[in-house]
C-alpha cells in the first residue's frame, strides 16, 4: 500500500470514529433521553468573566479542534503550553494571528493575536504575547430608549513567559499575564457606575517529550499540562467580582514518522474550568433544611456550593461544588455533572517534507455546559523563513449558529533565519 493510500486511509477512519462519536453523543445528551436527568436544572454551564482569554488565537491549534497543550512547538505555544518553548527549534520567531468572530451575528467583532520567542540558550527560551478582543460597535440607551452614546467595547491581556528545560525531556514554564477588560465605555450599569476591569493572572505548565518506536519506525510521544489564567477576580462597578476562566489542560500528541517524507500525528485535549459551579437556590416559598422559609431577595443553596468564595477555595471546590444530577432513583450524583464540566478535543495532523500540513480536529463540550460541538479543518505551509496557516470550523449545529463560517489566519515567522538570511541556528537539535 502506497503512503498516499495509507494516509487516506488513517484520515478517513479518523472522521469516521469522531462522526459515530457525535452522533452517539448527541442522543445521549439529549436532556429528554436522560433518565433521570434534573428536568429543572437542563442548563448550568460554567460562567466567568472575560471569556475571550478561552478562544483559540492561532490557526494550527484551531484546525486540530482547538487542541495543542502537547503538539510541537511554534510561536503560539503561549497561549497552549508556555513550556514548549524549550524545546523550540528556532532561535527567535514571531506569530500574528487574525479571528473574525461570530461573523453570524455580527460582522465588526475579531481577535487579534501577536506572540514571539527569544531562545537565551540552550536551556532558556523567554517569550510573549499581546491578545486583542474587539466586541464591535454598541449603541447605549437609557430605560427610556433614549440614545446616550456608543462605545466600541474591547478587552485585551499582555503575557509574558519563562520557559526552561529541566532534562532532555522535560521542561517547565511560568508565564504572568494583564488584563484588562472596558466594555461600557464608563457607563452606568443600573444605578452603578462602571469601570474597566482588570486583573493579574500567572500560567503554571510542564511539557514531556520522548522518543519511542512503533513497528520499526521511529515516533514521538508528547503529554502536556498547563494551568492557565490564575488570577485575581474582576469587576467592573464597586459591587461585581467575578472569576476569571482558570483553566486546567491536560493532552498528549504520538507522531509517527512514515517515511523521510511523511509523518501523521494524533492529538487528545482534556480540559476544566477551575472556577466555582453556579449552585442550584432555594424558591421563594421552600423551607430549608433548618426550617427557614425563603423570601424574596434570599438566595440560599440548596445544592452545590456558595460561590462567593476567595481564589484558591474555588479552584479547589471546583472539582466537587456541581450541583449533582438526580439519578432515576431520586438520589443526586455530583459527579456525573463534574464529568459533564470536562472538554474534550481530538485532532490529527499530516506533514508531508515539513512544508506542507493537512489537519482535522474535533471539539467537544456537554450539551448542558455550553454545548459547544463542532469539526475543524486547515492547512499549513511553511517556506524557508515564514509559515502561513489557515483553520475553518464546522459546527455540528449548522443552523443559525454563531460560531459557523468561522476562520482563522496565522502567519509564522522565523526571525533568526530572517536576520541571518540563512537559518542557521546553534541551538537547533
């Protein structure tokens, strides 16, 4: 069998798996095929502020369905996997990436993305990154209707990483991050006074690379961990204080080395929020287990946890603060629902001469935590000093859905080569 069909081959059973999975999972998260799903609690997705530091930037990881915690390293490790950088084969290189986002809905609203290296030695590797979100035009009115002014609502977070290796395997990584979020312009929000929000946040991760061999032919396998966006709540009026997305990304990728030419590798990325579940209140009406009667403006939890609760408590109620799932026999199960918290993605990537890439991917969140489902697809090329990749996303939900048409546009430069006009680089291994 030729390495074309080979290839097909591998490809096409891929899709084919991931087609079966989405159809077996939407009838299982279906809420009326459930037995004993909480008929009064169908939806409890996690929420956080400023949840566009959760958006893929770059369009390699966005191809691969939004996976990259263990996937070789290039300029957009920032954003995946800080620590990857030590292992990173060029000297210096620089990435810009360009999002139109929700174009469905709206056509002024995209994110930017600028991140870059700097290798210290053959140890050290700093790095950093600028990530813009712009929200569109918004025209503001008052409870009357009356017009009041427009704003153009815009977040953004500047990044900052040292990445080391610790053996010819494994390497680690801290990365510090501002952020800073206007979406009112300084407006009122109710009877409250607005402001921008901002916060300080630090990214702890850990990369594991080695060499293994399958049937005779070499191969790499990669795990990766990164716990991203720990950091001070945000607010934007006197009262407000919310979690931002603490993220907890956990994956491996195996590469395969076909031939000189040609080589497939096969990513998985798990993910959690490690921030508190929205518990499930009392009514206006139900006496407590104290015996207390709820009034208006109580808020009393009835299931779950309170999550008015200081940093490092919520990241470590996180993993057992859901409100639980009645089971058909009236008993309530805390974790099935913190299972349901769990994202997943699948990918592949093909190379052919380290010029040319094909990707696919898969995306996979919980119909009751966002459900977020959807195929991605892209290609890369790269030339002797640049690298230009593109990604394209396909929701499992065509219709109407925002996230459809969705694409992305990265272009990879190596600075190093470009100074030196040849590409030479003492610490490539």
């Amino acid at each position: 069998m030729s390495n074309l069909k080979k290839i097909t081959l591998v490809f096409t059973s891929l899709f084919l798996v991931l087609s079966l999975n989405v159809k077996a999972q939407n009838g299982l998260n279906d809420p009326g095929s459930l037995i004993g799903q909480d008929k009064e609690r169908d939806n409890n997705p996690v929420q956080t502020a400023v949840p566009f530091l959760t958006i893929s930037p770059d369009s390699r990881a966005g191809a691969l369905g939004d996976a990259g915690v263990a996937t070789s390293p290039d300029a957009n490790s920032m954003f995946w996997n800080p620590s990857k950088y030590a292992f990173v084969e060029n000297d210096m290189g620089l990435a810009v990436s360009f999002t139109p986002w929700l174009r469905n809905l709206v056509d002024d609203i995209y994110l930017g993305y600028l991140s870059g290296y700097k290798r210290l030695d053959d140890q050290q590797v700093i790095a950093a990154s600028l990530r813009y979100f712009s929200l569109g035009e918004i025209i503001f009115t008052n409870k009357f209707g009356d017009y009041t002014g427009q704003h153009t609502p815009n977040e953004f977070s500047l990044d900052a990483a040292y990445a080391r290796k610790f053996s010819n395997k494994i390497a680690g990584s801290l990365a510090f991050r501002f952020i800073r979020s206007d979406l009112t312009g300084g407006g009122y929000i109710g009877d409250s006074e607005s402001k921008p929000g901002t916060s300080y946040a630090a990214d702890v991760s850990a990369y594991y690379k080695t060499k293994i061999e399958i049937s005779d032919k070499d191969a790499d396998l990669a795990i990766g961990l990164n716990i991203s966006n720990i950091g001070t709540k945000i607010g934007y009026t006197e009262e407000t204080n919310e979690f931002i997305p603490i993220n907890m990304r956990l994956g491996a990728a195996f590469t395969t080395y076909l031939d000189q030419y040609n080589s497939i590798t096969f990513i998985a990325d798990f993910n959690k929020l490690l921030v508190p579940t929205s518990p499930e209140y009392y009514s206006i009406g139900d006496v407590t287990s104290e015996g207390d009667t709820i009034s208006g403006g109580d808020l009393v939890v009835k299931h779950g946890k309170d999550p008015k609760v200081s940093l490092p408590v919520g990241m470590i109620q996180s993993f057992s603060d859901a409100p639980g799932i009645t089971r058909a026999d009236g008993t309530r199960s805390i974790f099935a629902e913190e299972i349901q918290e769990i994202m997943y993605s699948l990918g592949a990537e093909y190379w052919y001469n380290k010029q040319f890439a094909i990707r696919g991917g898969y995306f996979h969140e919980n119909v009751r935590k966002g459900n977020r489902k959807y195929f991605t697809v892209g290609m890369g090329l790269k030339l002797n000093v640049i690298g230009i990749d593109f990604a394209y996303l396909i929701p499992v939900y065509y219709n109407n859905n925002p996230l459809a048409n969705t694409v992305r546009f990265t272009i990879i430069m190596d600075m190093a080569a470009m100074q030196s006009k040849k590409g030479s680089n003492p610490y490539k291994k």
